[in-house]
C-alpha cells in the first residue's frame, strides 16, 4: 500500500477545472487591478524610487559613468537592487500613461505574477485545487491586494522569491535535480538576491532540500550513491555561481567594488538598523523592540480574511493529526516486523517529509509574505 507520493513522480500539467479556475481568477484580478491602477494614491516610499529608478538606469546607460544613484537619491537606496525602478523607469519613459498610474500598475502586475507562482507551488506540494484556492485567499486579503499597487520595494521582493522558491520545489521533485530545473533556480535565486539582501535565505533552503536529496541517495545506496551525491553538489554550484552573477549585473551596488564585500555593507546595513519606535497595537501604545506575545496572532485575527483564518485552523488540525498517524504506524511496523520492514517506512517517510520540506519552506516567505503585513514578513529584512 502507498502511503506517500514518490517525490520522483511526475505530475502532468493537464488543463482540468482547477487550472482553469486559478487563470480565471489572475486574469479577473489582472482586468480589475489595472483599471482601477488610477485610484491608488502615491507613498513615501514610491516617491522615492520614482527619483531611484531613472538614476539607476543612468548607469547603465552611461556606460556605468552616472553615479547620481549613489550621491543624489535618498540614503540607503542604493542598498536594495533597482531592477524593478528601472523596469517601472523603462516603462514610464514610454509614456503608455499618467506617470504615476504606470509605476501602480507595473507594481501590480509583478506582484501578480508572484501570486500566480501560488498555483504550481501548491499542486506540487498539496493538490490540484489548492492553488486557486491559495490564489483567492490572498487577493481577498485587502492589506496584500492594496499593497500590490504602491509598495515598490516589497512586492518586486515577494514575486522574485515566490518564483525562487517554486523553482527549488523543481529541483526536488528528482533525487538528482534535472538542468533545466537547476538552471531555473539559479536564474530566479539570483533575482531574488538582485532585489534585496534578504533574498540570500534562498541559499539556505537551496541547500536544505539538497541535503536531504542528499541523504536519501545516501541511506538508499550507500557507497553506491557517490556519483548521485556529486551530481547533487555540482547542480547545488550551478544554481549558487549563476544567482551571484546575475545579482551583480542587475544591482549596481555591487559592482563598485568587491561584490561581497558591497553586499555584506548593505546586508549589515538592514540587520542593524535602529527600527525602535512607539505605535499604538490593539488600543494599547507598545515600542517596536518589547512587542507583547498577541502582536503577530493579533495582526493576522486583524488583516486575515475569516476564511482564511478558518482555513489555516483546519490545516494545522490535519497537519498534526497525519504527523500522529505516520507515527503510530511507523512504531506498529517496527514492533511487528522488526527493523527491516521498519525501516523501509522511515525512509519512506524521509522521502515524503524531504519533499514536504522543500515544500513548505518555500510556501513560507511566498505565503507569509502574501498573507502577512509587509512589515511583519519573515522574509524582509529590515
């Protein structure tokens, strides 16, 4: 009897309901998001990038001699990777529309296509209609749907890692990750790393769901699995080095001196910056550095739709109680047939839990950052 599904199957992309519900949802919420693009009014922090971007373009164009993003922009810019200013800059050069309505709706439209990466995430790693459903929760989320339109530096970031963290998922669904796989993974960590210093964590879970390739192949073949194991290490270095490259020619801030050095400046830059400061939580003014236990349960009962509250509830539910299964039937099989056979189920398990790993690590910044306020996201830095 199978009770877990083999990380090497393949799942065919046929188009049922549920592929078709998910793109009739993105396209509804495309048709409505850029017609109503106009709305939104401008933020600080849009206010700002809007002078980035053409700067940051300048350099290039220059023939990297117009250093007026690094001397006449606000401080810290520089800091996080202009690839999307420069996009929005491109595009408003064209004059396709009212400056600011342009910059709302390529914002938009980027964000978008990170949600979109919520449906093959969650096919792979949870069923066919779990997309669609994942889709709609979070653009019925009104702090995420609102922010889609005026947060230049946090919706580039969500769709950059959302795609990157699919693209792990890729490479796990094969004990020796495919070259295609590996080189989508390398492509879409690296613009994760263009787009701010946060977007190092994909090395980690790179790494994570390769070590647990890794030890399957080990505990399966033994001595045996040396030529799997560095196939296994040489794709990890084939997505690491192209991610580095692509994230020093998009983010000019690395190219200015030794990239590394360039990127822990910035990296430290966010991991020390004073953020303490009074706001007021449920009626009661807390400081920033001494939050109270309810802040994050209290932000989701506050900006969550009810429906995705409910849901999440009857996830964990499950979660636990098929843990609890696999448990007691894992021990049965030991004290009944002996280490042999129970065995086999722990390693069947392994097998499941690697891809249920990968899978919900990479769930965790898309989804968090999705679900969760921006400010609150465990995936930004600052």
């Amino acid at each position: 009897m199978k009770f877990f599904p083999s990380p090497t199957q393949t799942r065919r992309w046929a188009i049922d309901g549920a592929v078709l519900a998910g793109a009739a949802i993105l396209v509804l919420a495309l048709i409505v998001g850029l017609a109503t693009a106009a709305d939104y009014g401008i933020t600080i922090d849009e206010f700002n990038t809007d002078d980035y971007g053409p700067k940051a373009l300048a350099w290039y164009t220059s023939g990297f001699s117009d250093r007026s993003q690094f001397e006449t922009v606000e401080f810290s810019l520089w800091y996080y990777g202009p690839w999307f200013q420069m996009l929005t800059a491109f595009l408003q050069s064209l004059k396709l529309g009212d400056h600011l309505t342009v910059r709302h709706a390529t914002t938009f439209v980027v964000g978008l296509t990170g949600i979109a990466a919520l449906l093959p995430i969650a096919r792979l790693s949870a069923g066919r209609w779990a997309g669609p459903v994942a889709v709609g929760l979070c653009l019925i989320t009104g702090y995420l749907y609102g922010s889609l339109f005026f947060t230049p530096i946090d919706v580039p970031f969500l769709a950059a890692m959302t795609w990157a963290m699919l693209a792990i998922i890729t490479m796990t669904r094969h004990v020796v990750p495919t070259w295609s796989a590996t080189l989508f993974a390398g492509v879409a960590t690296g613009l994760a790393i263009a787009t701010r210093t946060g977007g190092i964590i994909t090395h980690a879970y790179l790494i994570g769901a390769m070590s647990l390739c890794a030890l399957e192949v080990l505990v399966l073949d033994g001595r045996a699995a040396r030529p799997q194991l560095l196939a296994i290490a040489t794709r990890s270095v084939f997505v690491i080095a192209p991610a580095w490259v692509i994230a020093i020619a998009l983010w000019p801030w690395l190219q200015i001196g030794n990239p590394f050095t360039q990127f822990k400046i910035a990296f430290t830059h966010f991991a020390t910056i004073a953020t303490s400061f009074r706001f007021t939580h449920w009626g009661e003014a807390v400081t920033t550095d001494a939050l109270p236990r309810t802040y994050i349960p209290g932000q989701w009962v506050a900006r969550l739709p009810e429906a995705f509250l409910a849901l999440l509830g009857i996830a964990v539910f499950f979660a636990v109680a098929k843990t609890l299964w696999f448990g007691r039937i894992a021990v049965a099989r030991f004290r009944k047939f002996g280490p042999k056979v129970g065995g086999r189920s722990y390693w069947c398990g392994l097998r499941w839990w690697r891809q249920s790993v990968s899978s919900s690590s990479s769930m965790q910044p898309s989804m968090m950052a999705s679900a969760i306020p921006f400010s609150s996201s465990p995936c930004s830095p600052c």
